[in-house]
C-alpha cells in the first residue's frame, strides 16, 4: 500500500512540474508575439510612438534596445560586389531576372531572410524577393536598357538580376531617434506582451516612394 501511495505521489509531482513548464513556456511565447507595422508616424513623445497603420493607430514603447536605421537613396552606380542586399524582380524570359526596386541592408543586417522565394506581400504576381550578397556587378546593355547586371548569391542558389536605373536604390543606415518625425513613413518590427503592450524592436524610416 505504501508503495502505490508513493507511486501516486510521484505522478501528481511529474504531472504538476509539467504543467508549470508548459505555462512558463506559454507565458514566455505570449511575452515575445512578434507584431510587424506599417505607417506614418503621428507623433514621437519620450518613450511613445504612435504610427497610423492601415488597420488604425498602433502605440508602441520605444526602449534602449530599439534600433533605429533610415533609408537613404543611392545611385546605381554605387551598387558593389560585397554588399548584403534585398531585390525585388521579375523573371524574364532568358532565365535573368528584371529588378523593380533594390535596397542595401545596414550592415548590422547581414544575412536577414537570406534567400529567393515569391514576393510575400504579393504571392500571386510572379514577382520575386531575393535577399542574397552580390557576388559580381556588370554594365550591361539588355534590350537598350542600360544597368547593372547583379550576380546574387545566396544559401543554395545564384540569381542574375539587371538592375535598370529608373527604380528605386536606397541603403539603409543605422541612425537615431531624431529621425522618427511626424509624417514619416516607416515600418517596424515590435514584440507584444501578455498585457498587451507593444515594444519596438526595429524601425527602418522608409525612403519617400518606398
């Protein structure tokens, strides 16, 4: 008798010390729920930003940790081998593919979504978004389209990219908070607490016509 009591002690403290791991992990994922926004800013005050989304206005904390970067428009000239770059494309009929806009990530950034897949926002229009480092940078001259021919280099693959000089080309810096200015469009990634409460982990201040 003594040992089925032990035995069933035994259960009741295993079944307890599970239950309290499940909720510490459940806890843990409810303080971390990433939150991705898109907007212009209304007001920066302190810690608080405040950005008008498509979906209403989000608040969000702003703390130590937040990185700041601002999109800054280069020329096509300035695009090199060795740069960490995002590119938006479509595939052409000779297997290249035909850049509609381009931007180099800040340093810091190296290796971000590292990859070739259909553009996100927009799965069904054929269009592209490849994050990879340029390997090779080409003047080239394709259907009287004078660019760039950007070979692109990424985990598990190669891409060609021509890049025309009519698109839009910006670079993104590290900055600070005096950037974050009323009416500036911006996007930003934030984690939400379980009480609710957003805190911004990136803000990048987008580029006018980005």
């Amino acid at each position: 008798m003594k040992h089925i009591v032990a035995c069933g002690v035994t259960r009741i403290a295993i079944a307890r010390s599970i239950g309290i791991v499940l909720l510490a992990s459940a806890w843990g994922f409810a303080q971390t729920s990433p939150v991705a926004v898109r907007g212009k800013i209304i007001s920066s005050k302190g810690q608080e930003l405040i950005v008008s989304s498509p979906n209403g206005d989000v608040k969000t904390s702003l703390t130590d940790g937040t990185i700041i970067r601002n999109e800054v428009p280069i020329k096509l000239s300035e695009i090199g081998s060795g740069m960490y770059l995002g590119t938006t494309a479509t595939k052409q009929a000779d297997g290249s593919f035909l850049a509609s806009e381009v931007h180099v990530f800040s340093e810091d950034q190296r290796g971000t979504g590292e990859g070739h897949r259909p553009l996100g926002s927009d799965p069904q229009s054929g269009a592209t978004m490849t994050n990879a480092n340029v390997e090779q940078v080409e003047d080239v001259t394709v259907k009287d389209i004078k660019g760039r021919l950007m070979s692109l280099k990424y985990k598990g693959g190669e891409v060609k990219v021509l890049v025309p000089p009519d698109i839009p080309i910006v670079k993104r810096v590290v900055g600070d908070r005096s950037l974050l200015l009323a009416g500036a469009e911006v996007s930003l990634q934030a984690t939400r607490s379980a009480d609710g409460v957003l805190s911004a982990s990136q803000i990048t201040v987008r580029a006018a016509g980005r």
